[in-house]
C-alpha cells in the first residue's frame, strides 16, 4: 500500500466523520430546544399553588390540583391490576416454559402483538369492554385497567429478563435440596429477581404516565377533583391535549403542565436508571 | 457425634417403607442398564453400577464421558432438563425411584447433591442451613440452631463462622462456600451423596480440606464422587468405575474396589488411563 | 404427618403453577379481546354497508353514509412513509455515533439522551410542534398544520426507537469481526459500511418495524400537527388527517354505524400492526450471526 492510497482513504473518511457528528449534535440540539422551550415558558408558572389548586376558567386560569390525583389514581389502578398479572405471567414464561412449551410460546407471541398495538387502539378497546360492557363508565377504574392492558408487555418483558438473570446454580441447588416450587421461588428467585421486576414497574408507570389517547374515551375529560374510583378524572397529558387544542389562551398553563409531566417523568427514568446500576454493580461485586 | 435418632427431625426424613433398608447391608444404589438421551443424541448407554451403604464411589473418565449427567439421573435432577429421556432401573434401598409417582421432594432429601462450583444462596450462612430445615418442616428455633450448630461443627466451619452466621454466605471464601454448601445438604441427613467435582473449583488448600471432609463422611453416607483427579480418586474412595465415550455415547468401562483398578485393572483401556497414557 | 405435609406442599405447588397459567392465560387473552370487541363493535356497518364502500365511497361522510377510509389511510400512508425515510439514516446514524465515534463518555450521555427522547410523552412533541414548528412552517408556507410538521415531529419521535435497536445490533457483531478488520488496516468507515451494517442487518430492520409501527400507531402529536382535512395531501405543506387522528377526533360524537365505522378503522389499524409483527418476527428468525 502506498502513501497515495492512505491519504485517499483518509480523505473520504472526513466526510462520514463529519456526517456522524452532525447528526448526533443535531438530535442533541433538537433535544435541547424542545426541552429548554417547555422550562422557559413553563417555569414562570410553576408554583406549589399551581400544584394543589383547581382548575379554573377551563384550565386557562387556576392550577392542576384535581388533575395531578387523577393521574395518580390512573397509576394506581394501573399497577394494582398490572404487576400481579404481569410479575405471574413473566414466572410462568421464565420458570415454566420447558413444561408448558406451547402454552407459553403462544402467550409470548400474543404478548407480541400486544405490544404493537396502537394506543388509541386501546382507547376503542377500553371504551367498549371496561366503559360499556362491563359498566364502569368514564371512569378512572376504567381508564386504570385499559392502561394496565396497554404495559403488560413492558412490565412482563423485564419481569422476565430480571428472573431469567438469576443464576441457574440457584434453580439448581434449591431443585437438589427438594424445595417446593413455592419456596424456590418466593425465598430465592423473586428476591434475587427483585430490581429487575422494580425497573419494569418503573418503565410502566413511565409509559402509563406519557399515554393520551387510550384516555380520552375511557378516564374522560372531567377536570374536578374526583371522590371516587368510578369518577371521571383528567389525567396530566390530557389536560395539556386539551389546554393547546381546545382551550384558546391555554397555552400558558399548557406549557406548566408540560413541565411538571416531564419533570415527573425525568424522575421516573432516573430511578430505573439507578435502580437498574445498582443492581449492576451488585452483581459485579458479590 | 451425631447420631440419626438425635434427630427429632429423622420421623420427617424416612419415608415409611425405608427404615428397614437403612439397615439392610446389601447395595443401597443399584443401577441397571440405565442409559440418557438427550432429544435423540446419546449421552451415556447402559450403565450398571452398584454402590454398597457407607461407601465412597468414584467416578472417573476424562471430560465429557457423561458423569455429571449419570449423576443427576440420581436424584432426578434431569426432570429439569428439558428433552433428556431416562432409560434403565434407579434402585435406592427397595425403592424404583424411576416412578413417575416417585415423590421427588422426598427424594431429593434422602439423595443430597453438591455442584461442581459452590453455590451457596444469596443469604446468610445461617439462612442458607435454616432454610432447607424450614421447608422439610422443622420450625422450632432451638432444634434448628442446634441441628446448625453440630452441621458446622461436622464440616469444620464452625470455628471460622460461629461469630457472624448472620454474614452473607457470599463473602465466604471459595473453601468455605463448598463446604457450606456440604452442610447445607448434610442438614437433612440425607443417606446419599452425590459430589460433582466438587474440589475442581478450588484452590489446592481448600480443596485438601473439602477432601479430608468428604473422607471422614465415610460409613455414615454414601457417596458417589465425580472426579478427574485420579490420585484423590485413590485416596478416598473405596470403590472406583471408568467412564469412557465408546461408539458415541459416555459407558461404563470399569468397576471395582479402588485398589483393584489401579492396581490391577482387567480391562486394557483401565490400565492406560490409570497409568496417564490415555485420557 | 409426614404424607400430609408432603401433600400440602405438593398441592400448593399445584396452586401456584395453576394460578400462574392463569395470569398468563390472562395476559395472553388481552389482545384476543381487543380483536374480538372491534369486530363485534364493527360488525353492524360492515354487514349493512360491505367492507367495500370503506375504500370506494365518494367522501368520508358517515353522518350520510358515507364511508371513504381512503383519504386518512393516504395520510397514515404518507406520515408514516415520510418520518421512517427520514428517521432510518438518522437513527441508524445515531446508533454509529453511539458505538463508533463517541468517546465512551459522550456516547453513554447520548444513549441516555435517546431513551429519554423515546419515553417523552407524545402529546408534548405535540405541543411543542404545535406552538413551535407549525407557526415556522406557516412563514414559509401557511397553514403551518401540514404533512411536513407530521413528518418533523413524527421522525422526532421514532428516531430514538431505530436508534437504539441499532445501536444494541451494532454491539452484537462479533468483535472478532473488527479486530479483523484492523488487522487489515480498514478504516473505520469502511468498516462499518461493509461489515458492521452487514452483519447487524437484521437488527436494523427490526429497528426500522418497530418505527413504523409506532409511527404508524402515533395519534395525539400527528393530531395536534396535521391540521386534520380529510383530503388527499397534494404537497407537504397541505393539511390532511390520519386513521387514528380521525378515530380520536370523531369517537366524542360519534354514535350508530358512524361509531362502528370508527371501530372499522382501529380493526384497519390492528391489522396493520399484526402485519408488521409478523413481518418483524419473519426477520429476526434471520438474526443468527455466524
């Protein structure tokens, strides 16, 4: 190889260098004006009065009080009816899938599906079976159980990942010793599995928490503070759906919401980020 | 020491129908023409081996002759592998322990295993022995402290952990893990001991401590040893077999009281093997 | 006793496996529900008017009936389109960066900033599209609400989803590969281009599935962006409405066979995604590298 070739390489090698970087600063600097927009025009409005107060002339005036507990609510039921189901059916694909082959492979492959079903899909969905057919109405009850369907996959797929992580030695040992299945698992898997069934539960609430469109016609849009389950509530996204859209002058506190929903959500990816080390580091240093 | 009838917890361990063979001289491990299959590859082919009450056996051949998995034929640890099929007769005592309606938790308590790589786990040393005394339903904490104790005391750990049983069993060092791990499964007093290499993973010191243990098991348990250190081979067991893969499948070349393979093995491959020409 | 306690554990053991079967059979059952009540909810209008007239009426008029899916499934058709044409060489490009180029400090900031990128609520790149990206776009050409600001805010957010599924393919070619690679003094682009993409092939259109998929499923940020004409857009900067931005629009009011046609529409929309779930399956049975 001579010089001349070398230099020729080097030389078209600038340009994808270049390309490389510019995209990477580019998405960064998208990033960077989405986030710093929202803090800018949000931050002025942000006061623990606009936290706990009610809504007032249709959102433009007034805080987010109401809004904030049905969003809590929401979650609420959400995780209530999700992490059972989900923690009960990542056991089952983990632990049970060498006897229950079939079985099990046709859950993962549902669950699959699941996963790709669109949100306002969910929305329908939710809207015929838990409002109507089952009766609970606009509701949160209603809007609770059709996110828990909607993060099922989330919650099982990491559920899943955090059991099949624990060493097989552990399985095996407890197996040679004669332990019931019970005890294997409530004594030694599920502790071991502990931090990885936590990040699951973390991403859920994240994506049950960032979901609109499978609100909007199961929770509703009723913005009072709600004395019941079988209340409508609004939940934080929607209200800020229907401040920008619906509400001329709304923007303002819109933007005040935007920002106490990503905050909520910042908080809630750092968690499973720390979560998820420490684990890391614990596993690493026995 | 300890003896089995000390033991309040022995009316949990024997099931009825055993007490009887305990203390019948004749072999307590039959096996015959016991062959695994793993889908449709062969893994070993009609082994038939016989492992008198008290004894160490051990198992010898060079990598990847199908020890390990006779081994966990013993105690049916191979129901947990999927697609392995079990051919042949288990006896234990006077038990077919092939059964399908064979209880395996009760099995498994009278048929203790220990792995190749310690594996305490992930809770403190004095959990890592109550446990398994908890789930075979021995709840009283003085009978379980007691039962801990002595445990320790039998495989020389109870002067090195005596004042932080409360320690995770994780911090212990590789020695000491492995011979948790033999008080683990000694706890429930099991009749049979299967030791999967069980000194491969250590250092030449620990692994001098484990050995003298596992020899000072003797006459109170039998066991079956799996082992590629011919010369330990020699020094604790009483009885020797050689695996060896013929015609693709692990087989049973060789079996016989320990003096007798390695000092006049009758079948020539024996001889090689012992003699470190082969293998 | 000793029998008894066997048993009882036996049985509990028996419980827990049969109450596992059932969470499971639980959760697997969800999506068979979903299927199921769509096309209960949508069987009224399509017995009365056909499944054909979705795609042959004159206009999308159901208070008349009316029933012209065609306009909204050309709008799906061409955000969907545009965004993954975009997205993919950015994301792919994205994941290089991540893998490649960065420093490993650099590179683990930016893969943090590309998860927190693909968790930000939709209805808040909605927002800010809305009062941000549109009023540009209506300076250069009104109304603003268009294609092109579908396009933007949609490659926004699916970017972070190609990204990462690369970035993790990329870190699965075997490194013996690029050490083979240095070892013949290839440069590092040359490298990426003629193995590391070829090898992570696979892995990167899984990626580019899964984009589109959610692309294809995203309703509140298009909602808030795309003006939401029902029209076939003849350029980027016109309006035009999608299949789940009509379904969100019209479900409020909608009541009758207006209702069931709109549940037509999210059967429409399931479909799609199955299709992509299967075709997404199909490749990863190819993703063995060797």
């Amino acid at each position: 190889m001579n010089d001349n070739q070398a230099f020729g390489k080097q030389h078209r090698d600038w340009l994808p260098t270049f390309l490389v970087w510019a995209v990477a600063l580019g998405v960064t600097g998208i990033f960077a004006w989405i986030l710093g927009d929202i803090l800018w025009h949000g931050a002025a409005q942000i006061s623990w009065e606009f936290l706990i107060s009610e809504p007032e002339d249709a959102g433009r005036a007034g805080g987010i009080g109401p809004i904030l507990v049905s969003t809590l609510l929401i979650l609420g039921v959400c995780l209530v009816v999700s992490v059972p189901i989900g923690v009960g059916t990542a056991i089952l694909l983990a632990d049970l899938s060498t006897t229950d082959t079939l079985f099990s492979n046709l859950v993962r492959r549902s669950l699959d599906v699941l996963a790709g079903v669109p949100s306002i899909v969910f929305g329908l969905f939710g809207n015929v079976f838990f409002a109507k057919t089952l009766g609970l109405g606009f509701s949160i009850l209603s809007g609770g159980l059709t996110l828990a369907c909607m993060v099922l996959p989330i919650l099982i797929r990491s559920a899943e990942e955090g059991l099949r992580a624990v060493p097989p030695d552990y399985r095996l040992g407890a197996a040679a010793l004669g332990f019931s299945r019970t005890t294997t698992l409530g004594q030694l898997l599920l502790p071991a599995a502990a931090p990885g069934l936590l990040v699951g539960v973390v991403l859920g609430i994240g994506r049950a928490m960032a979901e609109t469109a499978a609100l909007i016609f199961t929770s509703g849009y009723v913005d009072r503070m709600p004395e019941s389950l079988l209340d409508s509530g609004r939940a934080l996204s929607l209200h800020i759906f229907d401040l920008s859209m619906n509400v001329p002058g709304g923007n303002a506190n819109a933007y005040a919401s935007a920002l106490v929903l990503l905050a909520l959500l910042l908080v809630i990816n750092g968690v499973a980020a720390w979560i998820a080390e420490q684990w890391l580091h614990r596993r690493l240093i026995p | 020491m300890v003896t089995s009838e000390a033991y309040p917890l022995m009316k949990f361990l024997e099931s009825p129908g055993t007490v009887q063979s305990l203390e019948q001289p004749q072999p307590l491990l039959q096996t015959t023409n016991l062959s695994l299959h793993y889908g449709l590859k062969p893994a070993f082919r009609d082994v038939s081996l016989v492992a008198p009450a008290g004894s160490i056996t051990a198992l010898v051949g060079p990598s990847g002759c199908s020890k390990t998995s006779f081994l966990s034929c013993l105690n049916r640890l191979t129901d947990l592998i999927p697609g392995a099929q079990v051919s042949g007769q288990i006896r234990i005592g006077d038990r077919d322990i092939r059964q399908p309606s064979l209880n395996l938790i009760a099995l498994r308590r009278r048929v203790g295993m220990i792995f190749q790589k310690p594996n305490p786990f992930p809770l403190s040393i004095w959990k890592n022995l109550a446990l398994p005394l908890r789930e075979h339903g021995l709840g009283n904490r003085h009978q379980v402290d007691q039962i801990i104790e002595t445990t320790l005391q039998d495989v020389g750990l109870w002067d090195e952990v005596k004042d932080r049983l409360k320690a995770p069993a994780l911090k212990l060092s590789g020695g000491q893990q492995q011979r948790l791990c033999i008080a683990r499964a000694l706890v429930l007093k099991p009749e049979i001991l299967l030791m999967d290499e069980p000194c491969s993973a250590l250092d030449p010191l620990a692994s001098g401590i484990v050995e003298d243990l596992i020899a000072r098991l003797r006459q109170r348990y039998t066991v079956i040893i799996v082992t590629h250190n011919l010369a330990q081979a020699r020094r604790i067991a009483d009885y020797t077999a050689l695996f060896w893969v013929q015609e693709g499948a692990g087989q049973l070349v060789e079996h016989g009281a320990t003096q007798q393979i390695f000092e006049a093995p009758q079948v020539e491959l024996t001889a090689a093997y012992v003699g470190g020409m082969r293998g | 006793m000793f029998n008894s306690r066997i048993l009882s554990r036996s049985r509990s053991d028996q419980i827990l496996v049969w109450s596992l079967r059932g969470l499971a059979a639980l959760a697997g059952a969800i999506v068979g529900l979903i299927g199921l009540f769509l096309v209960l909810e949508s069987l009224p209008v399509l017995q009365q008017v056909g499944p054909a007239r979705f795609f042959t009426d004159a206009a999308w008029n159901p208070l008349e009936g009316l029933y012209d899916l065609t306009p909204m499934l050309w709008g799906t058709l061409w955000v969907t389109l545009g965004s993954v044409l975009v997205a993919t060489p950015l994301g792919i490009l994205s994941a290089v960066f991540c893998q490649f180029y960065a420093p490993a400090r650099i590179a683990s900031f930016y893969r943090r900033l590309l998860e927190l990128l693909a968790g930000i609520p939709s209805v808040v790149y909605g927002f800010w599209g809305l009062v941000v990206l549109v009023p540009l776009i209506n300076q250069i050409h009104p109304p603003g609400t268009s294609l092109l600001a579908g396009i933007a805010i949609l490659t926004m957010m699916i970017l972070p989803t190609i990204a990462l599924v690369a970035a993790a393919s990329f870190a699965k070619v075997p490194p013996a590969y690029l050490q083979e690679a240095a070892v013949l003094g290839l440069s590092r682009w040359t490298t990426i281009q003629a193995i590391v993409l070829p090898a992570a092939k696979s892995g990167l259109f899984t990626g580019v599935v899964l984009g589109t998929g959610r692309a294809i499923g995203e309703t509140m940020a298009i909602l808030m962006v795309c003006g939401n004409v029902v029209q076939m857009p003849r350029s980027l900067f016109e309006p035009l409405r999608t299949l789940t931005a009509n379904i969100a629009l019209e479900m409020a009011y909608a009541t009758g066979d207006h209702r069931s046609a709109l549940f037509v529409s999210g059967l429409v929309l399931l479909g799609l995604v199955v299709a992509l779930v299967a075709m997404a399956e199909a490749l990863s049975q190819g993703q063995i590298y060797e």
